[in-house]
C-alpha cells in the first residue's frame, strides 16, 4: 500500500492543531516535517520543540526530513522529540554512515535524502542500515515548486541499486495525484505532498486520490 505523508509545511502554522486533525481524519498516514537550518536551504523552518508539540497531539508517523548541515549534531534532539522516522541529506554530512547508526542507537528509523542531482550510488554503502530513502524531485528549501521530471529515471536507477531489500522509496517535492500515479509505477512507496493536498479545496479527496494510485 502507497502510503500518504502531508507536508506540514504547507499547514496553517497558526492552526497547526486543527490541519492535523483534519489530515488525521482525512486518511492520511504519516506526517512530513521539513526541518530547514537557513545553511544546508535558505530558508529556516521548525526545531525538535515543533516535533515533541506534534508528537503530544497525535499518533500518526512522524517522518522529520532534516535539511540541516551537520544534522549528527540534532539527531538526539529530534529522537527524543518524538520522531519515527529520521531523514538525513547524504550531502549534508561527510560522516552519513555514522549519521544512521546513531539514529539507529535512538531506536529510530533511518532516512537518506538525495537532492536533486545526488547519483544515487551515493549511498550504495550504507544500503543495509537504510529503512527509506527520499529522493527530492524538487532543490529542498521551498513547498510549491515544480516536479523535476528526471526524478523518474533516477526513481528507476534508485530500485534497481536496492534490488531486494525492504527499504521505503519517498519522494518529495511538487507531487500531485497525475506525478503520483507515474511516481508509483516507478517503485516509489511513500509520497510527501504539501501544496497539493493543504491548499486544495478539498483536502479528503486529495489524500483519498493519492491513496487510490495503487489500485490504478
Ligand atoms: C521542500 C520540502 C518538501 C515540501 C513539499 O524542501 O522538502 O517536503 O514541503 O512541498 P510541495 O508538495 O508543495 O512541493
Ligand atoms: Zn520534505
């Protein structure tokens, strides 16, 4: 089953409590927190406190993508927030394999995100501590930019590297249920999506297309 993971990044911050709630009852089933440090992007999002706030209001996933230079320094922060799973960006540090086991000595599961022109054989070491790996189909930083396209071929690239093993494939960035259906019959298992789904008049049909790809 595709699973659905709304970017809280497009929520309303000042109603953070209510489009949980709405996302909750909508069906989806995790939910995606872009962390960003103004270093690794431009911009500058939310800290652990944001995690451990979600974390007393609601049982879904947590699925924190940390785009933070550095990220080994934050990874006990965030775990003991409350995160489930931990995404690091292979770019951001040069210690990524000790990265995952320390996420994995929390207890966590691990994450890999690759930007946009990251080959994917950049993490064919570290295969066998990875839970999931985040391809950006977008440059990280900013929700509502536009799906690049070679995200497909990469998607196709990515499965074949990963072959058997149990590993989750997300994308990120620019999806909506048209890039989703194609995302999916390339082997992509979760798929974030903020723009789509929080400014769409109607949130519940957005997340239950989502949801449908898979029987498609
Ligand atoms: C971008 C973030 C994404 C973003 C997706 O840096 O990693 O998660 O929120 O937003 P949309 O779906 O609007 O592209
Ligand atoms: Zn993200």
């Amino acid at each position: 089953m595709i699973k659905i993971a709304p970017s809280l990044l497009a929520a309303d911050i000042l109603n953070l409590a209510r489009d949980v709630k709405m996302l909750e009852e909508s069906g989806a089933h995790w939910l995606h927190i872009d962390v960003m440090d103004g270093m690794f992007v431009p911009n500058i999002t939310f800290g652990p406190q944001y995690v451990s706030a979600l974390r007393k209001i609601t049982n879904l996933v947590l699925d924190v993508h940390l785009m933070v230079e550095k990220p080994e320094r934050y990874i006990e922060d965030f775990c003991k927030a409350g995160a489930d799973y931990v995404t690091v960006h292979c770019e951001a540090t040069p210690h990524l394999d000790r990265t995952l086991q320390l996420i994995k000595f929390h207890g966590k599961k691990t994450g890999v995100a690759l930007n946009p022109a990251t080959d994917v054989r950049s993490i064919k070491y570290v295969l066998d501590k990875l839970d999931m790996v985040l391809l950006m189909s977008v440059n990280p930083g900013f929700g509502g930019q536009q799906f690049i396209e070679s995200t497909y071929d990469k998607l196709n690239e990515l499965k074949d590297l990963i072959g058997e093993r149990k590993i989750e494939i997300q994308v990120d960035g620019g999806v909506n249920d048209e890039i989703g259906t194609k995302l999916v019959a390339c082997g992509a298992t979760v798929l974030v999506a903020g723009s789509y789904i929080l400014n769409h008049t109607n949130p519940k049909k957005a997340i239950d297309l989502l949801k449908n790809i898979s029987k498609n």
